[in-house]
C-alpha cells in the first residue's frame, strides 16, 4: 500500500501563489508528457488541477494514474514543492473548480475560453512523495 505524504503549513501557504505547475503524466509508451497548469488547494489540504475530457492527461491517467507535479515560485526559481502519487479525476466540482482558478489565476471571475461542449475535470492528486527547496523547516 502506498504511503501518503503530507504538505506542511509552509507549503500549503505556497500553494495559494498563483504559480502555475508543470504536471506530468505517461504515455501509453511510457514517455513522460508534461504541461504547465493552474494548480488548486482545497480547504481539505488536496491538491488539485483542473482540465478537459478527451485531452491527453485525462487519457493518460485512465491507463495510469501515477502522476507528478511540481509548483516553482515565479520570482524565486529555487523555491518549490513538487508531489508525485496517483490522480483520481471527477466531474464534482470541476466547472467551479475552473472559475475559482480563473480567478486566482487571471483575476477574471470565470473561466474565459469555456467551451460549452466541454465536460471539465477535477483531478485530485493523493501526495505518495514530497519535495521541496526555498522553506525554512527549522
């Protein structure tokens, strides 16, 4: 059974930055495929990123859920959290969950290139592994 990691208050408060990620995902070939996103911290500590039915990363984590990501301090390149473990995705929540990350992200209260043909998608990543750099743990 995999272990579970936890974010510290540090990283949590990180985490509310609009700093966007680079998650990576594999291929069915096993090749890593990476992309930037806007990264969401529930109230209940989970990390999450949202996308779209029919793209690669939701095809990708069908077949594998194991999933990576890494969020860098845009002004401090040295100061990171990165969080590796497996993805669940739901459609509960995600057409707020994208407004809320327009806001946060681009200070628009929705998700200007909605499509309405679109199904969105939470993908909620449970930590296994953390990193970090830039905190002062002492």
């Amino acid at each position: 059974m995999a272990t579970t990691a936890a974010l510290s208050e540090k990283q949590k408060q990180f985490l509310q930055n609009p700093y966007v990620g680079v998650v990576t995902t594999l291929r069915e070939d096993g090749s890593p495929h990476a992309t930037v996103v806007w990264v969401d911290l529930e109230d209940d500590g989970t990390i999450s990123f949202n996308t779209a039915a029919g793209r690669a990363k939701p095809r990708h984590l069908e077949k594998d859920p194991r999933v990576s990501l890494i969020v860098v301090n845009a002004e401090n390149p040295y100061q990171w959290v990165a969080i590796g473990g497996r993805a669940e995705m739901t459609t509960d929540g995600a057409d707020p969950q994208i407004d809320r990350l327009a806001k946060k992200y681009l200070g628009k209260d929705e998700y200007p290139w909605r499509n309405p043909e679109e199904q969105r998608l939470s993908v909620k990543i449970r930590p296994e592994h953390l990193d970090s750099s830039g905190f002062d743990e002492s």
